[in-house]
C-alpha cells in the first residue's frame, strides 16, 4: 500500500509543471483540480489484480471512477506455469481543466478561426506556450453554447467554435493528432436561469457558453 502511494505522489510531483496554475485572463478560468480521494486497498483476491480509481472529467465536471478487480490473463501452455504480474500502473493526475468564455473569444454567431478576438487569441497563445513547455497525453476542446436556439443550431456552432480553438493550438505548434474538437451545444450547463426578459436571461447564461480545454497527462488506458 505505502510502494502504491509512493508511485502515485511520484507521478503528481512529475506533473506538477503541467498542472502548476498559470495566470489567467480574466475570461480564462482554471476549474480547481478535485483532493486527493482516499481509496482504501481491498485484500489481496487469488487470480485478481486490484486497478485502482482515478479522476476523469465528464459532463463539465470531475467524476471518481472507483478501482475494480480485474482477472489476471494466463496463456495456456503445456506445463503449468505460475505467473507474477506486475504491479498495476498508479492512477493519472486528474485533468487540467481550462474554461474560456466563448463571449470573449467569439462575437455573436461567429465560430470560425478567423473569428476569434485578438484578446482570445492571446489566451490561447499563453495556454498553447504552457503545454509546448509540459509534456501530455491528449487534450480535449469542448465548445459549448446556452440553452437559447435550436439543438441543431447549437450543435453546430460549438463544434465550429471548439474546431476553430483547436485550429488555433495547432497554429500554436501544438500536434493535431493528440488534439480532439468536440461540439456538445447546450450539453453540461453551469447555471440554470429561470424565466425573465431575454437581455437578462442572456446575461444569466453567459458562463453556459464557453470554450474547455481539458489537458490529460497521461494516456495510460483505463477500464
């Protein structure tokens, strides 16, 4: 148990560049990593090897996924043989989670790369220069829009938005293939408004339309 926790601070302390806190804009939001989750380590099963649980991000928040046991794989043979697995890699440091406010990034209806605002730009410029200088697994950028529209309109307007980010970081130096652009539309809301005039319900659902850059530093596989 104490080797496990071991490796699993080694890890963190060898991504601590990559999730270091970085100044941010004022439309750029550093989403607070989750604690350290405590995960009691169950008693040894015969043909068993424990996994442990990690933190993954999902519908615009962290999510525990618990550890499970999975079997060990023997190859059949002629002779029986007793295998030693090795010990089961320690869990990934949570994602870096980063939100810009696609207000700032884009004027109203536009998405496209050509679109963004010379203040996004930047943003995107300083966040690109923090993983040029880290070394990571993938990086995730998911577009988001409000409620208001149709599901079909919004779908296609965060996708633009989220491509056009990605675009971005790619113009950055960043590679295209460990970058995926995903347009969820008024997916995963972070406030919900209750009915009044329409500049006041728009003002409410302003942090709703946003930009995220989820930034893993491993792509160890997982169950």
């Amino acid at each position: 148990m104490k080797r496990k926790l071991m490796a699993f601070v080694a890890q963190l302390v060898g991504a601590t560049t990559l999730l270091a806190p970085i100044i941010a804009n004022a439309q750029v939001v550093v989403v607070p990593p989750p604690v350290y989750h405590y995960e009691r380590l169950p008693p040894p099963r015969h043909g068993m090897v424990w996994h442990s649980g990690y933190w993954r991000w999902a519908h615009g928040a962290y999510v525990w996924t618990p550890g499970l046991w999975a079997p060990v794989v023997v190859e059949p043979g002629p002779y029986r043989v007793v295998v030693v697995s090795p010990p089961p890699a320690p869990p990934p440091p949570p994602p870096r989670v980063e939100r810009l406010s696609a207000d700032a990034l884009f004027p109203f209806d536009k998405g496209g790369v050509n679109d963004i605002r010379p203040q996004g730009l930047a943003d995107i410029a300083q966040i690109a220069a923090h993983l040029r200088a880290s070394p990571f697994g993938h990086v995730e950028v998911r577009g988001y829009t409000d409620r208001l529209g149709t599901d079909a309109y919004n779908l296609d307007l965060s996708q633009r938005r989220a491509d056009a980010v990605k675009a971005e970081l790619v113009a950055q130096g960043l590679p295209a293939e460990k970058i995926r652009a995903e347009g969820l539309g008024s997916q995963d809301p972070i406030v919900q408004c209750s009915n009044g005039s329409r500049d006041s319900v728009i003002q409410c659902l302003q942090p709703n339309r946003r930009v995220e850059i989820v930034t893993y530093v491993s792509d160890q596989p997982r169950w």
